[in-house]
C-alpha cells in the first residue's frame, strides 16, 4: 500500500512540477519583444 502511495505522490510532484515550468516558459515567451510589421509598408506598428 505505501508503494502505491509513494508513486503517486512522485508522479504527481513530477507533473505539478511539469506544470509549473511549462506555465514559467509560456509567460516568459509572451515577454519577449517583437516587431509588429504593416503588411506592405515594412514600418514597425
């Protein structure tokens, strides 16, 4: 029984974790600076 328990609770420590670094890396991305270029213009917006 605690076998069961102790791989549950690293499988869920591992996804918590999964979790938490995937949510740092998509909000650290949305920080970046780009460039919005006009279609035909090539002027930045």
């Amino acid at each position: 029984m605690k076998k069961k328990r102790r791989n549950h609770m690293r499988k869920s420590t591992i996804l918590k974790r999964l979790g938490a670094f995937s949510l740092c890396v998509s909000l650290l991305t949305g920080l970046m600076p780009e460039a919005v270029h006009a279609a035909d213009t090539g002027k930045a917006i």
